[in-house]
C-alpha cells in the first residue's frame, strides 16, 4: 500500500506578502467607492474636489499595485500623469463654475 504524503508548502514570502497588499489595496478601494457613492451631498460648493482627493488616493493604490506585480514602468508613468489628468479636471470644473455665477 503507497501512503501518500500531505505536506504544506508557504510559497514564496514575497508573493505572500504582495498578495497580502493587494486584499489591503482592494478593502481600501472599496471603502473609498463606499464613500463616493455615500457623499451625495449637493448643498456643498466644491464637492466635485473632495471626490477628486479621494479619487487621487485610490489611484495612488494602483500605482503600488502596478510596481508590485512587476510592472514598475507603467507604475511611474502613471504616478507622473495621474496628477495632471486630475487637476486638468478640477480646473476646468473650477472654471466652468466661475462662468455660471
């Protein structure tokens, strides 16, 4: 009769922890969609730019997401352009704003 043998193995310590990162990143995005999704609040004048600080913050997750499953590249250039993207937005909410009134 062959006995057959359980073993565990841990893996890589590496991956463990990037995995453990990425459950992390992934709880924190969805409690900041919980909190764009709740902060409807239309009687505030800028609201449109705590969305966007909160947005800037989730994106920075994604940088680190992207340098960590091995794609530093992508990662930089996104963490160079992510902030010119969002204030090209705010500004031109800002302004679109400032011609209404």
């Amino acid at each position: 009769m062959a006995t057959a043998e359980i073993s565990l193995t841990i893996g890589d310590p590496v991956g463990i922890i990037i995995g453990i990162l990425l459950i992390i990143g992934g709880i924190l995005i969805l409690c900041a969609t919980k909190g764009l999704i709740c902060n409807t609040d239309d009687d505030v004048k800028y609201n449109v730019f705590a969305r966007l600080e909160i947005l800037g913050i989730v994106d920075m997750v994604g940088v680190l997401v992207l340098i960590l499953v091995g794609q530093p590249a992508l990662g930089v250039v996104y963490f160079i352009l992510a902030p010119f993207a969002t204030h090209a937005i705010a500004k031109g909410h800002f302004r679109g704003e400032q011609e209404e009134q």
